[in-house]
C-alpha cells in the first residue's frame, strides 16, 4: 500500500477498502466539513483564552498589594468552581501564570528591600497563597 496514493489512502472517505476493515470506519469518524469545525473550535478556544488573558491581566509595576491580583484569583476560581472541559482547563493554565507572576513581584519586592528578608513559613509561595486569599481544598476530579 502507497502511503501517498490516493487510490490506497485509509483516510479515502468515499470508498471502503476489502484489505482494511478499519476504513469502512473512516466515512463516520471523518466529518465531510473536518477543517471548518477544526478552525470553529480553534476560534472558540481562543476567544476564552483573551478573555481569561484580559480578566486576569497584572500590570508589569504592580505591587502584591494591588486589587487586580485577589481580583484575578477570584476570577479564575469561580471560572475553575462554575465550569467543566476546556474553559476550567484554560482556567488552571493561567492560574498557574498568575501565581508565578505574583511570586516575581513578590521576589522582587523582597529584592528591593520591601519584604524582610526570608524567614521559616514566610518564603514567597506563603506569602503569595496568602495574597491569593482564596480556600482552595484539593477536590476529586468530579467534585463540585
């Protein structure tokens, strides 16, 4: 079988193919409109993804006691508590960027002598779940 033949290709949905059980398959697996629903779903995932991005902006120069961070973390727990598949996903992804951000403020605060220098119980992941001001308790994955 030529892989580039179309005569012989297993993704031919027009024709089933006696040597290929699996190909009579094809015709109901392979939607005749594949590419558009694919850029659909594609323009969809991004459309939540600004608008995650855009709710949950930190201005490079903030401070760790600026509203915008708690505001973040609030926004993203009610999207994480609220929604299931992929905006709950998105949600976790950019959870994890906005606490990295808060933990590079928080690091650099310190750096400029705006945090006493570190202590047991004080480093910056505390400190920065403190900031968060959120009660996030570990959940089985189909808790609500």
């Amino acid at each position: 079988m030529d892989i580039d033949d179309p005569a012989t290709s297993l993704c031919d949905t027009q024709t089933a193919h006696p040597d290929n059980p699996a190909s009579l398959l094809f015709p109901k697996l392979i939607r005749h409109n594949s590419l558009e629903s694919f850029a659909l779903s594609c323009d969809q995932l991004l459309h939540k993804w600004i608008i995650l991005l855009s709710r949950t902006a930190i201005p490079l120069k903030s401070s760790r006691h600026d509203g915008c961070i708690q505001q973040a973390f609030r926004f993203l727990d009610n999207i994480i508590r609220s929604y299931r598949g992929t905006i709950q996903a998105l949600a976790y992804l950019r959870l994890i960027d906005v606490f990295d951000n808060l933990k590079s403020i928080i690091r650099r605060e310190r750096k400029n002598g705006l945090l006493s220098t570190f202590k047991r119980g004080n480093g910056d992941d505390s400190i920065a779940i403190d900031i968060c001001g959120l009660d996030w308790k570990v959940r089985s994955p189909g808790a609500r």
